[in-house]
C-alpha cells in the first residue's frame, strides 16, 4: 500500500513538475541519453604507482559539473543512475577487457566519513556504484573501505602536496578477505590530483587487492 502511495504522490509531482533534460530540456527525463553519450570523451590517466584511473568525461564541461553538483550537494540522487550509464557506456567502449571477468572483481565506493555521510545522508560515490555493479554484475562491497577520520574537503585545498598530506593514513579496510587477489573497481564522482583514488588504491593494495582500477564520473 504504502507502495503504491508512494508511486501515485510521485506521478502527482512529475505532472506538477515535469522533469526536463537538464542539457536539452526535452521533457520526461532529468539528462536524456543523446545529451549524455555527447559529453567530452573519456581520459584513461596513468599514475606513478601503476594504477590507472579511468575518468568516463570532463569536469570542465558545464552540464557534467551541473549534474555532478545537483548529485553531491543538492540531493538529486536519481543523477546517480545516468552517471552510472555513461560509465558503462565509455568502459565498454574503452576499456572491454576490464568487463570479461566480473567474478573476479568488486566494486568499492570512495567512503565518505561518518561526519560528513551524517550531514549529506548519502554518500554519492556509493549510490554510482551500486548501478554500476548492477549493470557490470559485478559485487558490490560498500562497507570494506572506510574512512578512518575526517578531513578537510579536497575541494577546498589546491596545493597538490597538501592534499596528498590531507588524506594520508584516513582509509582502512574492514574485511581484508573480500578484496584478497580481487580486481577492484575503485568508484569516485570526480578526481583532480588523484590524491583520494591513490591513498585509498595503497590500502586496498596492502590488504590483498590483486589490481585497483580507479573509475570516475569525471575528471577535474
């Protein structure tokens, strides 16, 4: 029942309300899919500790910042799907060798702290990945990975150095058996200097991981 009202209330809002594609306004749908596969192509980074990272678009595209911001601190939640999809879409594309074993890999979000998940509610990272995992089928582990304390947002530091500093020692690993010679999917909406996606790759390596693949909505 409660089902049902639910279903009825949201009907009612999208009547009053009609979503519109944040890009090209057409109607029904809050990013359509021609919007989406046309925003910049995607960036396979190297890194100095061998781990790729593999950024599905740009940051630098207005509609992709719009989104992603609308997603992290607005509370548009339902953006997480479409972020999944252009994810998916491009890692098929990109990279389908990463998508020939799905047994033998999981997918880990970048944690949130328990302060900062208290005063967002959600954790964006983790609402990406459980799509993901869905269309990849691969495992879905959002609670091996966790932050340790918090910090200052990476947003707010701009000195490379500093937020390299800023999130050493913050991960730990809960269940080392989990990720014991898995690939693991390393999910985050977006990566700047990859400070957060190396730190979190370390721990993840030390505690048996066979590869950490670092997978991101956009690059900053």
């Amino acid at each position: 029942m409660a089902e049902k009202l639910i279903h009825i209330f949201k009907g009612f809002l999208d009547f009053l309300f009609p979503q519109k594609c944040l890009n090209c306004g057409i109607r029904g749908v809050i990013i359509c899919n021609k919007c989406l596969m046309s925003f910049p192509p995607p960036l396979i980074l190297n890194v100095p500790n061998g781990r790729n990272t593999f950024a599905a678009t740009s940051y630098d595209d207005e509609i992709v910042k719009k989104i992603i911001w609308l997603l992290k601190y607005k509370g548009v939640r339902t953006l997480a799907k479409p972020l999944a999809d252009l994810i998916f879409s491009r890692l098929r594309d990109e990279m389908p060798q990463l998508l020939k074993n799905p047994g033998g890999m999981v997918i880990i979000p970048i944690p949130l702290s328990r302060k900062r998940l208290k005063e967002r509610g959600y954790n964006q990272a983790e609402l990406i990945s459980r799509f993901l995992s869905d269309k990849m089928s691969v495992r879905f582990l959002p609670d091996v990975l966790y932050k340790k304390k918090d910090t200052i947002s990476q947003v707010e530091i701009k000195d490379r150095k500093k937020r390299l500093e800023n999130v050493k020692g913050v991960f730990a690993v809960k269940n080392p058996e989990a990720v014991k010679n898995k690939v693991v999917i390393l999910i985050d909406d977006v990566t700047t200097t990859g400070a957060t996606l190396n730190e979190a790759s370390h721990i993840l390596k030390q505690s048996g991981a066979k590869k950490v693949v670092g997978v991101v909505a956009a690059r900053g």
